[in-house]
C-alpha cells in the first residue's frame, strides 16, 4: 500500500520541478505606503502647514508630487475623501501655478503641462493674490464643507497638501523550484 503514495508522490515532485512561473490571473493595481486610491490616482493629504515650495518637497521626499486636476468627476472623488480624511481643513496646496509667466496661463508642476480644467472660485484667479493654486473649501458655518474650488495665493502663505503618485501596477507570480518556494512581485 505505500507504492502508490511513493509513487503518486514521485509523480507530483517531477511536475512540480518542471514549473518555473505561474502567473496569476491579473495585474494588480495600488498605492504604495500611506498612500490612497482616489479617482485613478495614489494621494495622500498631508496636514503639515507648508508654503509651496516646502510641500513641493516635502511631496518630492516620498517620491510623488504636488496634485493636479483633470475633470468634475475627479474634482468630485478627490472633495469627498478630503471631507473624510482631513474633514475640518479647508485648503489645500496643488501642484498649480504660473511661475515664470507673465501671461494668465496656469501649469500643472508634476506634469509639466498647461492646466486646462481649473474651477475656480468666485473671483479667481486674483493675480495680484500670487502665483500658486490652492484646493479651497466651499462651506457654511451649518453645513460644513460643501466641496472645493481653486484659488490664487502668494506661494509663500502656509497651508496643508495633497501629495499624488501614479499608481503601480504589479503582476504577482509564483516561482516553484525544486527546494524553494518564492512569491515575487514584478512591477510592470
């Protein structure tokens, strides 16, 4: 009775070291460290009071940078996780600004490109106020934060940020070897 165990044993130890990857079913996509998910990208709020170019840094240090905008849905998606992650503060540093133009066009610092979708607050942009762009709050005293709009500030003026990174996308894999067992994540 132990031939075919030994047997059935020996059968499953020659497949097994025939087997280098086995690729799961999908890729998966996150955000690394205390970054979170939000609307297609990994954020994470920092409620440190930094002017710009500290956040910028400060940003810079864990390997993203300062937010930008694309869109309302994204504007959406990112006014409710801030309502819930940071509810009481209501402005926010973005990676918008027009440093070193003399024109009314606004850039996106992380991308480098020119900042097409920027909703505003009443009255922005206020060039005189400065050259960056804050996330600010909307809110009355009864209701709270109702959601958030752009505005100007002088990039010295102290106030929190959001910090953005792209999301990774890893494919897990599994080595078997004769002796050895490794889970292994490639980054794509």
């Amino acid at each position: 009775m132990l031939w075919p165990k030994l047997i059935g044993f020996a059968v499953l130890s020659l497949l097994l070291a025939q087997l280098q990857f086995i690729p799961s079913d999908a890729a998966v996509s996150g955000c690394s460290d205390n970054f979170t998910q939000v609307a297609g990208k990994c954020l994470f709020a920092a409620n440190y009071w930094y002017n710009w170019y500290q956040a910028e840094r400060h940003c810079r240090s864990l390997g993203a940078g300062l937010f930008n905008l694309q869109n309302q849905t994204q504007l959406q998606q990112i006014s409710d996780w801030l309502n819930a992650t940071l509810p009481y503060t209501i402005e926010f540093w973005t990676s918008g600004n027009k440093l070193g133009q003399y024109g009314a066009n606004y850039y996106w610092q992380n991308t480098g490109e020119q900042a097409h979708y920027l909703p505003w607050a009443n009255g922005q942009p206020l060039a005189a106020s400065g050259d960056c762009v804050t996330l600010f709050a909307n809110y009355t005293y009864y209701e709270g934060i109702l959601g958030y709009n752009l505005v100007v500030r002088n990039c010295t003026h102290p106030s929190p940020h959001v910090c953005e990174k792209q999301t990774q996308i890893t494919d897990n894999r599994i080595c078997l070897k004769t002796g050895s067992y490794e889970n292994v994540q490639v980054l794509l």
